[in-house]
C-alpha cells in the first residue's frame, strides 16, 4: 500500500512539472521530455522510443508485465494509448 501510495504522488509530482514545462516552452518537446509524460500516466520502465513526424512512440513495460505504445504529440505532449 505504501509503495502504491509513492508511486501516485512521484507520478503526480512527474505530471506536473511535465505540464510546466511544456506550458513555459513554446517549442517542442524532447524525447526525455516524451518519456516523462509517457511516464506520468503509465507507470513501468521504459523500453523504446522512436520518432514520427508530429509524435514520439513511448513503448513501455508496466509492471504486471503488459507493454503499451503510448503516442506523445511533439507540440502540446498529449498522451495518447497507441
């Protein structure tokens, strides 16, 4: 319980400084900045990320063992589910 409790407000502390950074930089983001955002809303460990015209893929492992592609828009960061 208290791990899950960590891994919510780390992820929470993760989005947030996320989305400043995003708010304050009008250029677009970065691929350490992609697997932040990726990482705020599905927890794991990082396993890939590749590089599209408007969006990086984030592939990641999440615990239970599942992997996610996860798109993340190069210009606002919005996280969408591939």
């Amino acid at each position: 319980m208290r791990l899950t409790l960590v891994g919510f407000v780390v992820s929470l502390s993760l989005s947030l400084m996320s989305a400043t950074v995003i708010a304050n930089n009008k250029a677009n983001i970065d691929k350490k900045q992609a697997i932040t955002l990726a990482l705020a809303e599905y927890a794991g460990k990082t396993l890939k990320v590749s590089e599209e015209n408007t969006y990086f893929v984030v592939r990641i492992l999440q615990q239970d063992g599942r992997i996610v592609d996860l798109k993340v828009d190069k210009k606002t960061g919005k996280v969408k589910k591939d």
